[in-house]
C-alpha cells in the first residue's frame, strides 16, 4: 500500500470488495488458460477461447462497475519518499507488535512520528510551494494558486481538475523550458 500511494498517489476505495469478486475469477482465468494452451496444441483451441473471452471480459465488466461508484478513487493524495518509509516501519513494528516480542511503544513512537511529519507536510501545502511528479520528464509545482507546468499535455487538464478540486487552485500556466 505504501508503494502504491507513492508510485500513483491514489487510492481505490472499494479495493477489498472488488478483489472479492476479482482473485477468484483471475485463479480460474489462469487455469482456463493454462488448458486453453494445452488445447490450442492438440486442435481444440476454438473451444475454450469463448470460456476465456467470457472470463476476461466479466473481469473487466466486474473492475468497470465498481470503478463507477461514487467516491471509488481517492486522489490527489500527497505521498513522499518519508511517507513511504515511515508507514513501512509502522506496519512492520504493528507485525511485531502482534507477536509480543516488542512493546507498544515502538508503533505509537512511529505513529507520532507519522502524524509529525504529515502536520509539516501539509503545511507546507497551505503555504503553496511544492513540485508536483508527472510522468514523462515533466516538472509541475503549485505557486500561490497557480499551478505551473513545463509542458501542456491533455492528461494535465485532469490533474489540474484533481487538484483543483482538493487545494483550490485557480489556473494552470505553461512554462516553456527556458524560463
């Protein structure tokens, strides 16, 4: 979870309930495909396919739904490299902590410790001075109310609506490289 809230910075909501549906149908899928292999070899491929399309595309049907329902993805969410380390220590003095061979005090520590540094980061945020990380060599940071970019693609118009929506931004610039 950490690694996906760094990598991605959202967070899908309804995760539990979707793999619920979706482990079993995948383990069958892969079983399916294991034979339809085996199948294809001996001249009954045919066969099987119309089993495997049908798999795949309940799947998909089953992801495509549940994506749909309101609040199903939450985004922007503001994860660094510190974030990552410290929900990992977090979690792995909670795995200690269940086996009694530390004590309770080593994950409130890491909790205090979490809570600290996620109180700087935001207000950091509030004071509107951050880089933004977006894909393909792109540099973006929030300046006042003004997000700033040093590329137009269309795949920031969403962004600038996320993050629109979660710290009120106002407008988007475009910088070219030279400035």
């Amino acid at each position: 979870m950490p690694l996906v809230l760094y990598y991605f910075h959202q967070f899908p909501s309804y995760f539990l309930l979707a793999n619920l549906f979706v482990v079993p149908l995948i383990a069958i899928l892969l079983g399916c495909l294991l034979v339809f292999v085996i199948a294809c070899f001996l001249g009954l491929g045919n066969l099987l396919l119309f089993i495997v399309n049908g798999l795949i595309d309940l799947v998909v049907f089953i992801n495509q739904h549940i994506a749909s329902w309101p609040k199903a993805l939450i985004y922007p969410i503001g994860f660094d490299h510190w974030h990552v380390l410290l929900l990992i220590l977090l979690f792995v003095s909670l795995g200690f902590w269940t086996r009694k061979s530390c004590h309770l005090l080593l994950p409130l520590f890491i909790s205090v410790v979490f809570v600290l540094y996620d109180i700087s980061y935001w207000w950091k945020i509030e004071n509107r001075s951050f880089e933004i990380s977006l894909p393909k060599n792109q540099k973006a940071w929030i300046s006042g109310k003004t997000l700033f970019i040093t590329k137009y693609d269309k795949k920031n118009e969403m962004t600038f609506e996320r993050l629109q929506k979660t710290t009120g931004i106002n407008k988007m610039r475009t910088l070219s490289q030279k400035e």
